[in-house]
C-alpha cells in the first residue's frame, strides 16, 4: 500500500473518481480537491447526502446511486473520518472500483485490507494534491 508506483498508477491511468464528501463548502478540503482534480483531467463524481451538483458535476448520494447513473468508478476518494471510512471502502468494492483513496489523516487499516484483499489499489493518508507534483513529472 501507498507504494509510489501504485500512487503514480492511480493518478495517471484513472479517469473517473467519485468523491465522498464533496460538497459546496469551499472551506473543505474535498472542495479543493475536487477541483483540483478536474484541473488535472479527471471526472469527478461528488458523493454526499445533500446530492448537490459540485465544480458543474451531479452529486449523489450514496456510491451505489453514482454507479447505477454514471457507470464504474475508477478511484473512489474518501474525505469523511476514520470511523466512517470503511462503510465506503466497502461500497468501492461493491460497485467494482479499481481503487481506493483515503485522504491524508483518513486511516482505517481494517478497511483497507479488505480493499486489497478484493483485489484493488488502495492508498491510505495521501493527498493527491500533494502526490501528483511528486510523482508526475
């Protein structure tokens, strides 16, 4: 986990990420992030309660109603806290992600050793935006 070619993997070959947490709060990291991410290529997916429409994307609710509406995720990126991390990582498996991202200061390592057992990526307390100046040249 979090070996920097599987992070370089991630960020390079993924196309679509939904984000758990992300709503219209530019005061929260998962709003930076989300934006950032875009700026770098990628679609993003807001999942949050609210299923409000984020950076010009329709949110949802849950990872289960983005999949069934958009299709597979490539990469879903939790933004909630550890205790409630792993309730996601468990949804990725379900909708047939190829990996996981739990944001920096999000750890559950029960949690993602069920992702890696499914067989996905998992990076754990990384920031894409902190990864990506490191890793893509």
């Amino acid at each position: 986990m979090n070996r920097p070619e599987e992070i370089r993997s991630v960020l390079t070959d993924s196309a679509t990420w939904f984000v758990v947490g992300l709503g219209n709060n530019p005061e929260r990291d998962a709003f930076r992030i989300g934006l950032f991410l875009q700026g770098i290529g990628k679609r993003i997916v807001p999942i949050y309660p609210r299923a409000e429409v984020v950076h010009g994307e329709q949110g949802y609710r849950t990872i289960a109603e983005a999949a069934a509406a958009v299709g597979r995720p490539d990469v879903v990126d939790v933004f909630v806290r550890s205790d409630r991390a792993g309730r996601f990582a468990d949804e990725a498996v379900s909708v047939g992600a190829s990996a996981v991202w739990f944001q920096q200061g999000v750890i559950d390592d029960d949690a993602a050793q069920r992702v890696v057992d499914a067989g996905l990526t998992m990076i754990m307390d990384r920031c894409p935006l902190l990864e990506a100046p490191r890793l893509l040249d």
